[in-house]
C-alpha cells in the first residue's frame, strides 16, 4: 500500500465510498446491521439448514444467486435511496412479531419451510421498521425476490409425478411404443420405469419461476407480456420434463434401460435451457433493438462494445441483458455436465462409439472452460457500463473455440447415439 494511504485511510476506496453515504443513512444501516445480526443469531438454526438445501440439494441450488442477485437489485437503487430520509416505521413492530410467530410455529411443529419463511419474513420486517414506509416502497421488489431464499418445491412433487407420467404415456402411444401405465409406473417392452420424486422436474420449474420473476420485473413494463413470461416458465419445464422422460424411454428401447440412463442428463441438458430462453427471449426483446449477445460476444474491441450496450440502454433492456448472461452461466454449467456425462457414458459401450465419447467428453471440458470466459468477461463489461480492449479481444478470441467445441459436442452425441441405434438388435 503506498506509504500515503496509510497516512491518510480516507484516500482508500473503501472510505472513500463509506464518507459519501448521508449520515442519516450511515446511522439507519448501522441499526440495521445490528437488528439484522440479532434475528440471524436467534433465526440461525434454520439459515443453516436452507444453506445446507442451496449447497446439497440440486432442486435449489439456484437458490445460490439469489443473495447476489438481491444486492445488485439494492445497489441498482442506490439513487433513489440517497434522496429519502429513512426514519424508523414503528408500526414495523407488528410485522416483525407476527414473522417471529410464525418462524416459532413452524419451529416448534417441526414444519421447515414455515420456520424458514419466518426467518426469511424477519429481515424483511427489520428493514421495513428501521428504514421506513418510504425506503421500503423503493426495495420493495428486492424485499420481495428474498421469498425465494426458502427452499420450496417439494409440496408440488406427487402432481408433477402424475402430470409427467401422463405427458409421458401420451407421447410414448404417438410413438408408437406399447406401454401401460399404473400410476406414476409405465411398462414398457423394454423394461419398468418410474417417474421417480427426482424426476417430477420441480427444480426447474421453481428455478425457472424464480428467473422469471426477475426477468419480468426488470426486462418488462407491459403486464400482458410478464404473464406470458410466467405462463412459459411454468409450461415449458413440465413439458421439457415429459419430453425428456419420453425419450429416456424410447431410447431405451434401442440401447437398453441402463444405459439410457445417462443420455437421459444430456437430453434435459440441451434441450430445456435452450428452449426456455429462446422463448423468453421472443417475448421480451423489444422491436428496436438489433444487437444482441451474439453480437457483444464478437465484438473484439472496446468501441464496439460500448455501442452495443448504448443500444442496450436505449431500448430498456441492459437488465434483461444481465439476467440473459446470468443464465447463460447457468446453461454452459447444465450443457456441459451433461455432455461430459454423455461422453462418459459412450465410452464404456466399446468400439468407434468408445472414441467418440472420448472426443465428446474432452470437447465438453473445452465448451465449458472457453464460454465461462467468454460469459464471464461479457458480464464485467456490461456491469461496469464500459468496454474493455483486453477483455473484449480475450471474449472474441475464445468465442470460435467454444463455437466449435459446441459442435463438437452436439454432433457427437447424435453420432454415438445413431451409431448404437443402428448396431444395437432390437429390444
């Protein structure tokens, strides 16, 4: 550190930032911070077990951008919140007795997600109480997005079973395959399949309400357009859900149960992300605006890049622009498990399908790899609101490499799988 920042601490950016903050708000946060601390220490119990859920439990692993995604809707309000006075709301009071009786409740029957939304209610009433009415107007959807904290989902497991086993007999019938069903059980030629608890798809129907909650506040100002957004996070999944259930089915009737088993993760993989956000895309993006991600990928220099998020800006959707890369992080993480896993899988059947799993499991390492960087750099530019030379020389440079690992993937997997297809007897 140079020798005069040590002289003089409030040179540093951090200090710098803090003295800018109204003394009024300095003193309103610190309350806050102590108010918050108190209900995390009394509450802790149950954030350690949603913790727990975000970091085992896969149907809420996305559960993970939520903090984050919450204090970027609050710094993004930053403005507004400087031009409020925030005075302590005592009827808050109230609020947060009645969030600390139903995190008792649900503590002492024993019922999690109760006690958890209790916890979860009582920072939102703190930050009420101790901010105000006026302040908790302007966060007032980031005080809402906090819902999603709790880990929820499971309530709706048994009728997505159902709804899925349904959608898979339907599809199994148009393809011709003979099968009964016996509630969530279908019987097949080729064996007995289950449409377990993990296969319902509720953790993609919670994660894709979730985003599309966000999206739609932040992208959208016309309702009409936010309810289809909700109506396709909601549709989509189930009916990805049952597609891909379907076609763990019809392709087992080729290669067998087992080892359909493993192109089941690709199929989900591929399929559900790709469709559920050129979906969104198609009904968010508006008229005027004719540079995209693509296009911001390839962009190689600093110039262009501010163009492009010029444009963003200009017609209203640099949010959507970051929920888009958010979940574009999201879809590289899903695609390229579920190619390696695909590849994985090839490689143990033997022969030219062997090697092409290889290709296809080392072209997975590479897709994920080069598009994290390229995702990764985008989003540090977008969020900074300026280009970068290096930065967008290093995305463009590693877009043609994730491209063709992409490729690589995709048609490998379809070969392999043709390949078996033809080769293997009939089940």
């Amino acid at each position: 550190m140079p020798p005069e920042l040590i002289r003089n601490p409030r040179h540093s950016p951090i200090a710098a930032t803090l003295s800018r903050v109204p003394a009024a708000w300095a003193k309103a946060l610190g309350w806050l911070a102590l108010v918050w601390a108190a209900a995390l220490l009394l509450t802790g119990g149950q954030w350690f077990a949603m913790a727990h859920q975000w970091l085992t439990v896969s149907a809420y692993q996305h559960i993970l951008f939520v903090p984050p995604i919450i204090g970027w809707l609050v710094w993004n309000r930053r403005a507004a919140l400087t031009q409020i006075e925030p005075r302590g709301w005592w009827p808050g009071l109230v609020l947060m007795l009645g969030a600390l009786a139903v995190w008792l409740v649900g503590s002492l029957i024993s019922l999690n997600i109760v006690a958890q939304a209790g916890a979860v209610m009582l920072l939102q009433a703190a930050t009420l109480t101790l901010l105000g009415p006026r302040a908790g107007a302007v966060l007032l959807f980031p005080l809402a997005f906090a819902v999603f904290l709790v880990p929820f989902g499971e309530e709706i497991v048994p009728p997505l079973q159902m709804l899925t086993a349904e959608i898979v007999i339907a599809l199994t019938h148009l393809s011709g395959i003979e099968a009964h069903i016996d509630g969530v059980f279908i019987d097949t030629p080729a064996g007995l399949f289950e449409v377990a608890a993990a296969c319902a798809g509720v953790q993609f129907v919670v994660a894709m309400v979730t985003l599309g909650v966000l999206a739609a506040k932040i992208g959208m100002e016309r309702w009409p357009r936010r309810i289809a957004l909700m109506a396709l996070c909601v549709v989509v999944p189930i009916l990805a859900n049952g597609v891909r259930a379907w076609g763990t089915i019809a392709i087992a009737q080729v290669i067998g149960a087992e080892r359909a088993g493993g192109v089941d993760h690709i199929i989900y993989g591929w399929v559900f992300f790709a469709v559920v956000v050129a979906l969104s895309l198609a009904v968010t993006a508006p008229d005027d605006v004719t540079l995209g991600i693509a296009e911001h990928q390839a962009a190689g220099t600093a110039a262009r890049v501010d163009a492009i998020q010029a444009q963003w800006h200009a017609g209203g959707v640099r949010p959507l622009a970051v929920f888009a890369m958010f979940g574009d992080l999201v879809f590289i993480g899903i695609y390229g498990a579920g190619s390696w896993i695909a590849g994985r899988s090839f490689m143990r059947m033997g022969g030219t399908v062997r090697t092409i799993g290889a290709v296809v499991a080392a072209a997975a390492l590479v897709f994920v790899l080069t598009d994290y960087t390229e995702t990764l750099l985008q989003l540090a530019q977008l969020l900074r609101d300026a280009g970068s030379d290096q930065l967008a020389g290093i995305a463009a440079t590693a877009r043609p490499v994730k491209v063709a690992a992409w490729v690589v993937t995709f048609l490998g997997v379809i070969a392999a799988w043709l390949i078996r297809r033809f080769a293997a007897p009939t089940a």
